[in-house]
C-alpha cells in the first residue's frame, strides 16, 4: 500500500542517515589519531604547568617574604587568591603564545584548593622551594600526580648513568627544549635572545642532575647560537629531527635510534 511504502522510504532514509553520521564519526577518530601535532600539544601542556607551577612558587614565597619582613598578619585564604590571580597576569607569559597563559588559568582554576593547601604549608612551614632541585621537585609532583600535564618521562631525560652522560646526548636533551621553546614563544619574541637570557641560568629548574649539561649549554647558547637558530629556522626537507639535526650540525652526533622521518616547519 502506498502508506507502507512511505513509512519504509523513511525507515531507509533513516538508516542511511545513521550511517552518514557513523562514517563522519569514524572518520574524524582516524582524523585525530593521526594529527601531526598531538603530541606537541601534550608537550605545550606540560611547559604551561612548569612555567605556571615554578611562576607560583616564586611569587608566593616572594609576597611571604615581604610580609613577614613588613611584620604583617596572614590571611592565607584572602593571601593565596591574591597570588594565584596574579600567577597568569605576570609579564612572563607575554613571552609566549596565549595557549600557555590559556593553560595556566585552566590550571589555576581547577587546582585552586590545591594550591590555597601549598600557599598555607608555606607560611606555616616557610621551605625555600625557589632552590633548583627543590623546586624541580615540587613542579614534578604537581604536573605528574596533581594534575596529569606531564609524564615521569618529562622530567627523566638527565637522569641517566654517569657512563651515558655524553656530549650527543646532552646535547639532544637541550636541542628538545629548544625546539618546544620555539613553538611556544610568541612570534614577537626572539629564540635567541630568550635563550641567551634564561635557558642555561635555568638548567637546573627543569632537569635534575643538571650539572653534566652545563659545558655543551654553554656551547650551544654561547658559542654556537648562531648556528642552532640557523638549523631551526631552516625548512630544508631533512628524515632527521630537529634535535638530531642541531646535534649533528654541532657536534657530528649519529641520529637517536628512534628516530622519524620528518620535515621542518619552523
């Protein structure tokens, strides 16, 4: 009858419209499976928890500091908000690209008891977390088991064997950050006077030992410069990584096993 045929042309319809949105659905989990820069996106969320935990700690021991010498009281719930709202207003995320600053007021808001607890552990127990391994320390707990932005991995590279601790290999642990650097820099900022500025000074921040990493820093920052920005500034097509490709140019090191092939886009 002509009802039934209607009422399956709707039904076939239907059904064809149910599989449109399961192949758009299947499609797009291929799509995002296979984004080039997921993984820089898991390392841009690391280095905002970093930045914005180490910018924390250097603030609020900083406005505990003035206090006590000024010999005023602590409100440490009225205190620890006025901290953690300048935390992402700082002049220091001007540096780099808005997804940082982003990142560190998603931070701030969803830890915001978390980091009231740190601020009243501080006054109650003032412990200089502004200390190189200290504050490695404390940043690797909070990104690691607080918040999830960071692997172990993230804070292991130079924790290796005294008998791995070689020139290629530091020299590719300092070409890796140099190349996150690069991509959350903003524009109007230049790699090589952020470098020269902050990154050596800065070793022992983020990576712990750090002391077998200060020679070819210096040799890289001081000496060579010139030479790494001309390699990340290249978009020659190459099979090497940026790192390996920085390593190579300086110190004539073979390429990391794990090694893809790759182009540079920077």
């Amino acid at each position: 009858t002509r009802g039934r045929r209607s009422q399956q042309k709707k039904i076939l319809q239907l059904l064809l419209l149910c599989e449109m949105y399961f192949l758009t659905f299947m499609v797009a989990l291929l799509l995002a499976a296979h984004l080039p820069n997921f993984k820089a996106n898991e390392q841009e969320s690391c280095a905002a928890c970093k930045h914005s935990v180490q910018l924390y700690s250097t603030i609020s021991e900083e406005f505990i500091t003035k206090r006590n010498k000024d010999r005023l009281g602590h409100n440490t719930g009225a205190d620890s908000k006025l901290v953690i709202e300048s935390v992402c207003e700082h002049e220091h995320f001007k540096k780099f690209q808005p997804s940082m600053k982003n990142g560190c007021s998603k931070l701030m808001k969803d830890h915001e008891t978390k980091f009231t607890q740190f601020y009243t552990q501080s006054v109650l127990n003032p412990k200089q977390k502004t200390q190189k391994a200290e504050l490695f320390n404390f940043v690797k707990t909070f990104c690691v088991e607080d918040a999830h932005s960071c692997s172990a991995d993230d804070f292991n590279q130079a924790n290796v064997a005294k008998n791995e601790r070689t020139q290629c290999l530091a020299c590719k642990i300092i070409s890796t950050d140099i190349e996150l650097t690069s991509k959350i820099l903003n524009k109007s900022v230049k790699l090589g006077g952020y470098l020269e500025e902050n990154y050596c000074n800065n070793l022992g921040f983020n990576h712990q030992p750090y002391n077998w990493l200060e020679t070819t820093c210096d040799l890289m920052i001081e000496d060579r410069l010139d030479d790494v920005i001309s390699t990340v500034k290249s978009t020659r097509p190459s099979s090497l990584s940026l790192p390996d490709r920085i390593c190579k140019e300086l110190f004539f090191c073979s390429p990391s096993p794990t090694t893809t092939s790759v182009s540079s886009d920077l």
